[in-house]
C-alpha cells in the first residue's frame, strides 16, 4: 500500500516536471524567417505588416550607413542567404553588436512597414571566424 502511493506520487512529479520541461522549451524556441519567406508572407496577407517578426539573413556590403551617438539610426540592406535577389533595408536605432559589420550574417527582429523598411528593436549578428573551428583544428 506504502509503495504504491510511493509510486503515485513519484509519476505525479514526474509528471509535472515534465510538462515545466515542455512549456519552458516551447517559449524559449524562437523561429526565424528568411527574407523570402518574410516577403511571401506580406504578399499573402498585407496585415502581416503590423505582426513582430524575426528575419535572418545577411547585411549587403556597403549597404550599412552608421549613425551617431548612442540613439542613432543606423540604415542597412539585408539580403537572403540563398536568393540574392530578395533584400530589404533595415533600420535600427541604438547601439549595434561588436561583430556586426558589412557582411555579418544578421537576425533582426521588429516590424516590416508597408513602405519596404523593416524597423528593428533588435539585432543579433553571427561571426563565424570567431566561433567556428578552422579546417586544421578538425582534421586534427
């Protein structure tokens, strides 16, 4: 009898422990699209303009005009990874990531207007040459 409220009690923790697992994963998963998803979407729904999204993708060399100060606003061009034809621009007001640069591989999130301009609250940049492990390294 002793055992098997013992085992009740061990599934019901179990059990809840499990389910914090689930939703704590579910909320800290966080999916991105590409510009050529973004750019279907608007064109499928042009409501889509008012929603927050996150887009991936990567800054066009050149592009990347540098604002002033702490609360400048910065403008740049992001291109998708695959098709290069499908880029936006991007403005971002306030202080951009170290890594960022002309060609950093970019996740920005906001809202993308109806005028074409994606207006970020954030942006993320990927540096590979830092993080990544050179050829020599995994042959060895």
């Amino acid at each position: 009898m002793k055992n098997g409220r013992f085992f009740v009690g061990l599934v019901g923790v179990g059990a809840v422990v499990a389910y914090l697992m689930w939703t704590g994963i579910n909320a800290s998963m966080v999916y991105y699209l590409t510009p050529v998803e973004l750019m279907a979407r608007v064109d499928g729904d042009p409501s889509f303009h008012q929603v927050g999204v996150k887009v991936s993708g990567r800054v066009v060399e050149g592009s990347w005009e540098r604002g002033a100060g702490a609360d400048a606003v910065h403008t740049f061009t992001v291109v998708d990874l695959e098709e290069s034809q499908v880029l936006f621009a991007v403005e971002y007001e306030g202080i951009l990531p170290d890594t960022f640069n002309d060609t950093a591989e970019v996740v920005v999130e906001g809202t993308y207007g109806a005028d074409g301009v994606f207006r970020a609250h954030t942006v993320l940049t990927k540096c590979g040459s830092r993080y990544e492990a050179l050829e020599e390294e995994l042959a060895a």
